[in-house]
C-alpha cells in the first residue's frame, strides 16, 4: 500500500511538471496587447538590447495603414524608434548608440515582413542576423475590455523589432539602462525584458513609472 502510494505521488508530481513546462513555453509565444518582450545583454563593451512591440501598443492598429493618418503615425514611430534617445544609459558607463535596426512586420499588404531599417552609427560595423519569425497559438487580451482573442496558426500580428547595440567604455559601472517608451505610447503598458550579464541574470518588468533595468 505504501508503495502504490508513494508511486502515485512521484506520478502526479511529474504530471504537474509537465503541464508547469508547457505553461511556460505557452506563455513564451504569447502576443498580448499592452505587453512588448525583450532581450538585454552586455558582452565586453557591448550593450545589445532587443525588443519585440505589438503594433497596437506603439501606433493603436495591427494592419496596413488604411489612411494617411495611419501611415503618417507609422512613419513617425518608426523615426521616433530608430533615433534611439528613449534609451537612456548610466552616464558613468560611458555608452554611446552604435547601432540601430528597425525591422517591422505585419504593417505591409505587398510584403509579409514589413520593412527594415538599419542605423550605423560611429563607423562600427555590426552584422545582425534576422530570421524568420513564426508567431504560433498567439492570444490577444484586451486589459481594458477584458476581451480575449484566439487565432489559429498562421494569423499574422503586426510588429516592431528592435536591435540596439550601444559601445561602453566603462560597462563595468554600468548600474542601469532606462527604456523610455511608456510616457509617448499610453497603450504600451509593460515591458518584460530579460536581462544577462556578468553580474545579473534576471528578468525586468517595466511599466509606466517604473522604466529601469538594474543592472547589478
């Protein structure tokens, strides 16, 4: 008896690990309205930061612009995004932008991958790599209607990508890095951004008043 039971338990508790896991991997993939995701990393002297934005949160629509008022929006926030001076540094780490590529998808009827912009900046040649991206079992949650959106496989969500790299002279006393894209996009209501370096292995979260990541 004590047997069957202990052998019960060692079943559920795998059961549950299981179904744990996939949770997480299902959350991984999620496309959820208000929320962008990201990676920041600082290797040597190189700060790289990536960033991945539903459309929604940045222009209020995931489709090709249908007027000019749309367009223009678009243009904008693509100008705003690639000047790169929401993303404020600790002066003390002696960061200066290196380079910027601003990649958007979903937002073009002609071509699938929208289009990419990239910003060379000082001379310095960075070679990025853009695969393809496959956005699979995306839920939209809309936070103020409390109305969810299933899609099945296929669907497309139009989307910022971001590829900052910033130069560091001093990245060793680099304490944190603002990303100040809250105050100019209301709907853009957090940022969950994952964070490695030699001194920190965590994750973020951002939200309007609260646009820091800490970096020791």
């Amino acid at each position: 008896m004590i047997r069957k039971i202990l052998l019960s338990a060692v079943v559920t508790q795998a059961l549950l690990s299981v179904t744990a896991f996939a949770q997480l991997e299902r959350q991984h993939d999620v496309h959820v309205h208000g929320s962008a995701t990201g990676n920041l990393s600082i290797d040597g002297g190189e700060l790289r930061l990536e960033l991945e934005i539903p459309g929604i949160n940045l222009v209020g629509f995931e489709h090709a612009p249908a007027t000019d008022e749309q367009q223009s929006r678009l243009d904008d926030t693509e100008v705003l995004l690639r000047r790169a001076d929401w993303l404020v540094a600790d002066p003390r780490g002696g960061c200066e932008i290196a380079s910027v590529s601003a990649h958007t998808h979903g937002f073009s009827e002609d071509d699938d991958h929208g289009h990419e912009n990239h910003d060379h900046r000082h001379d310095h040649a960075h070679d990025h790599e853009h695969g393809s991206h496959e956005h699979q079992g995306h839920d939209h949650r809309e936070d103020s209607g409390q109305a969810e959106h299933h899609h099945d496989h296929g669907d497309d969500h139009a989307e910022f990508h971001l590829v900052i790299t910033m130069d560091c002279e001093t990245p060793d006393r680099l304490a944190w890095v603002d990303l100040q894209l809250f105050d100019d996009f209301p709907a853009n209501q957090e940022m969950v951004v994952d964070v490695l370096t030699d001194r920190v292995a965590t994750q973020a979260r951002l939200t309007p008043g609260s646009e820091r990541v800490e970096l020791e």
